[in-house]
C-alpha cells in the first residue's frame, strides 16, 4: 500500500468534491444563459474528484481498483480540464453558449482523445491540450483588468498546473517526497482557486443570451 499517496488524494478528492458543491450552488443564481457553462464546469470538478476518490481506494486499500483510477484521470485530464478552460473561457466573454454547442464540445474532446490515442501520440495531445486549457484560463482572468483578483487569481492557477505537470509531474521522487503526492497537493491548491476564479467572473449578464 502507498498510504501518503492515499492521504495526498483524499485531499484532492476533498478540494475537488467542495469546488462542485460551490458551483452547484451558484447555478442557482446565474441566468440560463450560463447554466450549460456551469453544468460543465460542475461536470470538469467531478472528474478529478471521482478519480482522487478512487485513488484513495487504490493506494490505501485495494490495488486491483488500478484501471478505474488510470481511466477516470484520464478522463479528468482530457475531457474535465479543458471543459473549465471552456467554462473560462465562456464566462469571461459573457458569451452564452447553447446546450447543444456544449454537447459538441464535449463530443469534439472524446473524438480527438480516441483520434490522437489510435495514432500513439497521446502524451503530444495532452500537453497541448493542457497548454491550451492554461491559456484560456489566463486569458479570461485578463479580461477583468482593471479587477486585479481574477487576473492574479488566473495566473496563480496557470502557475501551479504547470509547476505540478511540467516541473513535478507524478513519477519518482523529490527528496523524502513521491512526485505524486507534491502533485496531488498542488492540484488540491489550484483547483479551489479555478473554482473562486470562475464564480467571479461576469457571465452572460454581460452580453445577451443569443
């Protein structure tokens, strides 16, 4: 058993788990104009939050739980992600995008993970995806400026998702530390600030519903 990496998860599964219940809640007080964008925001914390969970089974109590966990991170890195990229993105233009868009997003992000797996480049995908996803996320915090809060809050999320994919990343060892556990952590950090980041920004109340 790995019990630190158990612990490591059940506190991003715990970060996660709160960031839904935030956004959950919201939903009631945005107009239907940002209800899809929320659904999928809420849908892009789940993810990460049942892969932790799970983790927390594998790690801490039974191996065999190995293919739920590989396929819900999975799952939590090409689909949740960049649907809060979306989500950000959306939010911060004040742009409100039909159910049936969101559909074909979440549709289009399925099709290229199974287009980019068939022809063995994956990992290539992933990092552009992600790189994407920060942008987006960089991108709508900016629009607030001159509000300083989402604009730092943005930076502060992109600058922990990279320091935890690029600089950590989940094999080996940092010291007395499995690079898995200090990712976990980072995320557990991120993910709360990406939910703060996008309860504050303006949604469609800025532009017409259309």
């Amino acid at each position: 058993m790995q019990y630190s990496t158990a612990f490591s998860d059940a506190l991003l599964a715990l970060a996660c788990a709160t960031c839904a219940w935030l956004i959950a809640r919201a939903r009631r007080r945005h107009g239907e104009g940002d209800q899809p964008a929320l659904f999928c925001a809420l849908l892009g914390f789940l993810l990460p939050a049942a892969a932790a969970s799970v983790g927390v089974i594998r790690y801490g109590f039974d191996p065999s739980w190995q293919a739920a966990h590989l396929w819900l991170s999975q799952a939590s890195a090409f689909l949740g992600l960049p649907l809060l990229g979306a989500a950000a993105l959306a939010l911060g233009r004040g742009w409100a995008w039909s159910r049936p868009n969101w559909g074909r997003i979440v549709l289009g992000l399925c099709a290229f993970f199974e287009l980019f797996r068939q022809f063995g480049h994956l990992e290539d995908y992933r990092l552009a995806l992600h790189l994407a996803t920060l942008a987006l996320i960089l991108y709508a915090g900016a629009l607030q400026w001159p509000r300083r809060p989402p604009a730092i809050t943005a930076a502060a999320v992109v600058g922990l998702l990279l320091l935890a994919g690029l600089a950590v990343g989940s094999e080996g060892v940092i010291g007395p530390l499995r690079r898995v556990d200090l990712f976990h952590l980072l995320l557990a950090a991120a993910y709360p600030l990406l939910a703060w980041l996008l309860l504050s920004l303006p949604g469609s109340a800025r532009n017409p519903v259309r």
